[in-house]
C-alpha cells in the first residue's frame, strides 16, 4: 500500500500555479512543490487545442488528496482542471519522512 503521493495539477500560467502551491504549502497539505512551464495538446470542446500552461509536481500523503483536489477546484480557472495522484514506488527513506512531518 502506497502513503505517499505526487499530485500533478496543470494551471493556466505560472502566476495561478503558484497562487494554488502557495495556499496548499500554507494549508500543509503538500511539503513541497515542482512547477514546470509546459505546452499542452488536448482536446476541448470537440477541437484539439495547444496551450501554454504551468504544471505542479506536489509531493504529500495519499490520505490528503481529496482534500487538495478540494481546495484546488475552489482556486483553479478551468473547468475541469487536472488534478492526479501519481503514487510512490519507492523513495528516499530520509525525504518521505520529512514530507511526512512537513504535512501534519
């Protein structure tokens, strides 16, 4: 059984991104956060789209996602933003203990 996750969230731009990182850091959901400028290829709307985007990589505990998707729906401008948990298979023995204590 996997405890500990990474949340992927893609934003509309940096600024929304770190606006989303920095309430869930505040909120001590996620220890810590990765963003990532990216370009997007999807369909919308029965059309493929391009976009530029900014991607979070959040590190937490898998028993806070609900919550993050939460408080993320309620700060995200899209419609239906993508919120994922990727699990760990494995990690630093030392780092998934201190996303452990930074997210209590």
């Amino acid at each position: 059984m996997w405890l500990m996750i990474s949340v992927y969230i893609t934003c509309k731009d940096v600024k929304e991104a770190k606006l989303i990182a920095t309430h869930l850091l505040e909120k001590k959901l996620i220890a810590c956060v990765n963003i990532f400028p990216v370009t997007s290829l999807f369909r919308w709307q029965g059309k493929v789209v391009e976009e530029s985007e900014a991607a979070l990589l959040c590190k937490a505990r898998k028993e806070h996602f609900d919550r993050i998707r939460e408080e993320v729906r309620q700060l995200h401008s899209y419609e239906i933003p993508c919120i994922v948990a990727l699990p760990w298979h494995g990690s630093d023995e030392e780092f998934r203990k201190w996303v452990e204590e930074e997210t209590k």
